[in-house]
C-alpha cells in the first residue's frame, strides 16, 4: 500500500492540531502565537487538496476530514478570538466570573462566526457549484481577516485603527458582517492552483504581488486589506 495515499489526510490533520494549538493561545490571549498557529493551520490546508490531486487519491473521507479540520482552525478560533476581543473591549472577562448579563452575551456574539462556518463548510461539502471556485468568503480567508485584527489590535503598527478597532459595536458588526459574507451568494475565485498558468491564475497572481507590495509599507493591515481586496477582485472579474 503507497504511503503517498495517507499524505494528504496527515496534512489535514497538522490543520486540525495547528487549530487546536491556537485555541489554547486564545484562551491565553496571545494573538501572535494564535496567528503563527492559524498560518500554519492554513498553510497544511492548502496544500493537502494540492497532495490529494498530485497523488490522485481525492475521495469523500479527505473532503470531511479537510472540513472538519478547517471548522476548528478556521471557524471556533476566529469565533472564540473576535469573543475575547469583545469581552474586552466591554471590560469584562470570559474565564472569571462569568455570569450571562448584558456585557457577557454581548460578548458571546463573537460566536455567530463558528455558527455561519459551521454552515458554510456544510453547504461547500454538497455544493455543486463551488468545485472549481467559491460561493461566499472561504472560511480560511475569514479567519486570516479575523485574527489580523486581533494582531492589529494588540500592536503599536498602526494606533489609531487600533483604537476605532478596540470598540465592542465595531467588533460585533464584524462579527455579523463575517457571519454574512461566509454564506452570502458572491461568487470569488479560487486562491488554489490547479496549474501555473499566467491566463489561468493572473488574479491569484495579482492578489501574491499585491501581498508583496502593501506587507513592508502597511505591516499588519495588509491581511485584512487584502482579503477586501479579494472580495473586491472577485465581484468586478466575475469569471
């Protein structure tokens, strides 16, 4: 039996335990070993499709798997992170006297995002239409723009979006808004290569040159700009 049949599966599954490492970072409140730990969740999530096809060994275990993996990495840390963001922002805590007043269900709002990836993954699995590209923000995309404003948030890169971010109404219209655009019928393309091509992949190759520009100038903000940016691409190229 070819090990090359279990690759895939195995990079799955470094998504899940990279997801589940971020949670307890969560939990710790330490947002750049969450967002080190959500890369590289993302990154084994990337390429075990990419194995799959290589290898020729794609079937229905690899694509519950893949979204069982990505509803941890890329669904509860994102949720349970935007929850912390809010609890703060209110000045209440999520781990110590917790009771189900104004300020704490306001702050469970963050949940909202693990419910529309819970739905968003479940509707990708069955979804006819969403082989070759997607119908709403790919969870991984969600949670990259999620945790970036977490890293913002805690960082001196840029203060004043810092301080407009750190607003608890501002974090929950994100939240919903997320919630939203996960399952909302917008059509984006694929971030996956199927080949190398210029004709085929010039707007993931303009979203990798867009990274490389605006990363040394604008630090930190360039996650969540670029995500915009791909909901921005993918509306006015429609394919």
């Amino acid at each position: 039996m070819k090990i090359t049949k279990y690759i895939p599966n195995f990079l799955t599954l470094l998504n899940l335990i990279s997801g589940l490492i971020a949670l307890f970072f969560v939990f710790q409140q330490n947002w750049t070993m969450v967002g080190i730990w959500v890369f590289a969740g993302i990154f084994f999530d990337f390429f075990d499709g990419l194995a799959a096809r290589t290898f020729k060994v794609s079937g229905p275990l690899g694509l519950q798997l893949d979204s069982l993996a990505d509803m941890v990495t890329s669904g509860v840390v994102p949720a349970f992170t935007l929850s912390f963001l809010i609890a703060d922002a209110l000045g209440v805590s999520l781990t110590q006297n917790f009771d189900f007043d104004t300020k704490h269900l306001l702050a469970l709002s963050g949940l909202v995002v693990a419910l529309a990836s819970a739905y968003r993954l479940a509707k990708f699995n069955i979804d006819e239409r969403q082989t070759s590209s997607f119908i709403g923000l790919p969870t991984p995309a969600n949670a990259l723009f999620i945790i970036s404003l977490a890293l913002i948030i805690s960082s001196n890169d840029s203060p004043a979006l810092a301080h407009r971010l750190n607003n608890p109404y501002v974090l929950i219209v994100i939240a919903l808004l997320s919630a939203y655009l996960l399952n909302a019928e917008i059509p984006l393309f694929s971030l996956k290569f199927k080949d190398f091509s210029l004709a085929n992949n010039w707007k993931k190759y303009l979203i990798i040159c867009l990274t490389v520009i605006l990363l040394p100038i604008l630090k930190l903000v360039t996650v969540p700009m670029i995500i915009i940016l791909y909901i921005l691409i993918s509306v006015l190229f429609k394919e």
